[in-house]
C-alpha cells in the first residue's frame, strides 16, 4: 500500500482474527530512492460476538440473544449490572449457545449488559454491550365488586406490587362520556 508522506497513520482492515502480521514501513524520497524500514509484529483480537438483542422483557426476567464471532468460542461471559450500580452478576454459559434469559431482575431497572467469548486458550474477546429497563412491576389485579346499592358500590382488587405507590381510579357510566377519576393511596 503507498500512503501519502504527510499521513502518520494507516489502518488495516479485513484482516483475520487473531492472526500475527508482520507489517513493514519504508519511506519513498521524490527521487525514488527508499529509507531503512521499520518493522513490527502485532496480533489481532479475537472475534467478539455480534449483534446483541433484547427480548422477551418483564418486569424482573428479559432473554438476551447474540450471533457467534467465531465458530470455535469456547465459552462466553455474560455480565450483567444495575446502570450505575455495583452489584454485577456474571456467569460463564457454553460456547454453543447464543441465547440466555436473566431472571431475579428489579422492576423498571436500567441494566448494563455486556458479553464476552472466550476461546479455548483462554483468550477473551472485547465485551459487546449494551443496556436495557426491565418493565415496571406488576399491576393491580382480580378487580371486584361488592356492596353494590343504587347509588353507590364498593371495588376491591389484589396489589400488583408493594411499591406501588398510588392508584389511579377512572369510572364512566356504559356508553357515557361522563368521565371521573379518583387517586388513592
């Protein structure tokens, strides 16, 4: 490759994961004649998994996908951690999988997700990461009637959550338009 002499830097693309080169560098004076090269060697990384995604979501579980990096990934290490939190979960799933759900998840939480690959010689890839919110806890359900007069009746339902912290209560006669809402606590 000839780079022009006012550039000091160059990168290589397409090149192969974790594969040494040998790359040498020579200057190239107007006049054609060349100067003593420098040379040096360097790896590149292995492959890390691609394309990350979230499905699946509810309040305190969510399914996470990826695609191989490579066909011959060992093992990989997911981890897992409330945004700006530091309680981090971690745990080693086979090199096979591309699929894992995470339960125990709080409620309406942004998580910090990344994975890595680990291949056979213990080589890990950079982590692909990203975050996701788990939904918000469970809402009120079983709602109920009773003591039910002409003029008045009473509703009754099971708590979704405890930390719940108001109830929003909307009420219209069939077919009306006469709209009420009450809050409670």
């Amino acid at each position: 490759m000839i780079i022009n002499g006012n550039e000091t830097s160059q990168v290589l693309d397409n090149l192969n994961p974790d594969t040494l080169y040998n790359v040498t560098l020579t200057g190239i004076y107007p006049d054609k004649t060349e100067t003593d090269e420098v040379s040096a060697s360097e790896s590149t990384s292995v492959a890390p998994p691609s394309n990350l995604r979230f499905s699946n979501i509810s309040a305190n579980s969510l399914q996470i996908d990826w695609d191989h990096g490579s066909p011959d990934v060992d093992l990989y290490k997911l981890t897992w951690v409330p945004s700006g939190g530091t309680d981090k979960k971690e745990m080693i799933i086979n090199g096979n999988e591309t699929s894992q759900v995470l339960d125990n998840l709080d409620p309406n939480t942004l998580y910090d997700v990344s994975l890595t690959a680990i291949y056979p010689d213990n080589k890990e890839s950079d982590d692909v990461s990203d975050s996701v919110r788990t939904l918000v806890g469970p809402g009120p359900s079983n709602l109920r009637f009773s003591n039910i007069s002409a003029n008045s009746l009473q509703i009754d339902w099971d708590n979704g959550s405890p930390a719940v912290e108001l109830y929003k209560l909307t009420w219209v006669p069939s077919g009306g338009t006469d709209k009420k809402e009450k809050y409670s606590t």
